[in-house]
C-alpha cells in the first residue's frame, strides 16, 4: 500500500465509573478529585488523552488549573446529554428527556464541531473528534503541524464546511456528506459517537 502524506491520511482516508451511576455523579466526582487535587483519581474518571496520564498530571498539577476545570465540569452538568447510535438524552433539570433529531442531526454536529474546533485551533479538541485509526496516527501538535504545511488544507475544510448543508446519507455506522464527484466527508459511528474518519 503506497504511503499517504500525514495529512491526507484525515483528508482522504472508559471511564472507572460503573454503568449504573448517573452521569451528573461521575461529573461531581470528577471535579471534587480535581479540587482536592486527587488526580490520579479524577484520571480514572476519564476516558484518557492524547498525551496520557502523564500530560494530565502535569496539566492539573496548578491549583488554580483544578479549580478551573472543576467549576467548568459543574456548569455543564447541568446541560449533560447521554447518547447512543439510536437515541439523546439530554438533562432538564433534574429530569433527563429524550432529544428527538432526525438521523442527520446527529453526524452533521459531530462534523460541524470538528470544523470549528480546527478553525479555532483547537488541535486537542480536534483530534478527539478523529476516528480512532487517525487518533492511533496523528498527535494534536502533528495535526496542527500537518494542516500548516497542506497547501489545500483550508479549501477542504471549506468544502467540507459547506457540505453541511448537503443530504447526509446515514447508513449502518457512517454518515456520508457528498462533495460531488464521488467525494465525501465521511464520519463513523465509534463508541457510539460520530467520528471525522476522511474529509474527501
């Protein structure tokens, strides 16, 4: 198989809380272990990083870090969504209600997302939302590197931005938005989650 530039590699081509705690628990625990600075405990309330435990601890080794990330966690707790393949849940109040979205709804955000997270220049942010076999290739700091040196990085991303507004083709596990020509943006389904796995 040829080798693929890094970039056109994207271009072309859990948590220790058990399943019965409600997600604002683990939310509350999370931010509590950062606030009395028991990292490897809040560590073990995450999915993991692109840089591992390691990068966390470092990143998290400021008080003031802690206490902002935990404050942040809290706030969102109140808005969590939970989602499947077949199905959102999103918390109102105290009460959880299901989210009723067309099929598409649900892809054309995950792609929207990472779209924004690489205009804003979120590499970490952005790398999260790779599929898992561009995660096992990329790092944020080498997605960041790559996108730079693509001289048609921008105009796909623009592409892709525009197919937004496109019919999504939603078939088992991908989500297809054409760009005309037998090209597409294609996200699959991981964990289920929408994931960035080819711009075009």
């Amino acid at each position: 198989m040829p080798r693929l530039a890094p970039f056109s590699l994207l271009l072309l081509g859990t948590a220790c809380a058990t399943a019965s705690r409600e997600p604002a628990s683990v939310a509350e625990a999370y931010a509590k272990a950062l606030e009395e600075n028991r990292l490897s405990d809040a560590y073990r309330l995450t999915t993991g990083g692109p840089e591992g435990e390691v990068a966390f601890l470092d990143e998290f080794s400021n008080e003031a870090a802690r206490r902002e990330r935990a404050a942040a966690v809290r706030t969102g707790t109140g808005v969590l969504e939970a989602r499947a393949p077949s199905v959102t849940l999103a918390r109102q109040g105290e009460d959880w209600r299901v989210v009723e979205s067309r099929p598409a709804d649900v892809p054309r955000a995950a792609l929207k997302k990472f779209l924004d997270e690489v205009e804003s220049r979120d590499w970490k942010g952005a790398w999260g939302l790779l599929a898992s076999p561009l995660r096992a290739r990329y790092t944020p700091e080498r997605l960041r590197e790559d996108f730079e040196r693509e001289p048609l990085a921008k105009e796909r991303l623009r592409r892709a931005r525009l197919s937004l507004n496109t019919h999504v083709r939603v078939a088992a596990g991908e989500a297809l938005f054409p760009l005309g020509e037998d090209r597409a943006v294609r996200l699959v389904l991981e964990d289920g989650e929408y994931r960035v796995a080819a711009i075009e």
